[in-house]
C-alpha cells in the first residue's frame, strides 16, 4: 500500500510529468549530438518540444492548473507536430 501512496503523490503534484520532460530534454540531447543534418536536428527538436509541451499540458492538468493554459500547452504542441510532420 505504501508504494500506491507514493505513485498517487507522484501523480498528483505533477512530478511524474516534470520526470517525463527531463527524460525528454536528455534524450533530445542524446540524439542531437549524433545527428548530421540540419533537417535531422530540426526533427528532433520539433519532435522533443511536442512531447515537452504534451507533458506540461498534463502537469497543468493534474495540479488543477488553468484551463487556459492547458489549451495554450495543448496548441503550441500541435503547432510544434506540424513542424515535425514537415521535416519528415
């Protein structure tokens, strides 16, 4: 029961989604750093900011955050997949 307590505190606070952005931030960083081209570096960072902007929609959320800026997360993250989708 003690480790359900500790995951629902995780989970609450937000700070399951601030360990997702790190992981992100330094996986992003891991890739960067054997990337060759221009068009691969602007995927990846099109790619990591996405998944960093999702994270901090969800962080928002789950500390009752405003729902404005839950959109506003949610929208610079779709804005940021176009990006993606066009560098492929």
């Amino acid at each position: 029961m003690e480790i359900l307590g500790w995951v629902l505190k995780l989970v609450s606070s937000g700070t399951i989604a601030e360990i997702a952005i790190v992981a992100l931030v330094l996986e992003a960083l891991w890739f960067l750093r054997s990337a060759k081209s221009r068009r691969t570096r602007a995927y990846i960072l099109f790619n990591a900011g996405s998944g960093v902007l999702l994270m901090l929609a969800l962080r928002t959320a789950l500390i009752d955050g405003p729902p404005v800026l839950i959109v506003a997360f949610l929208s610079a993250s779709f804005l940021t997949h176009i990006g993606e989708l066009k560098t492929r």
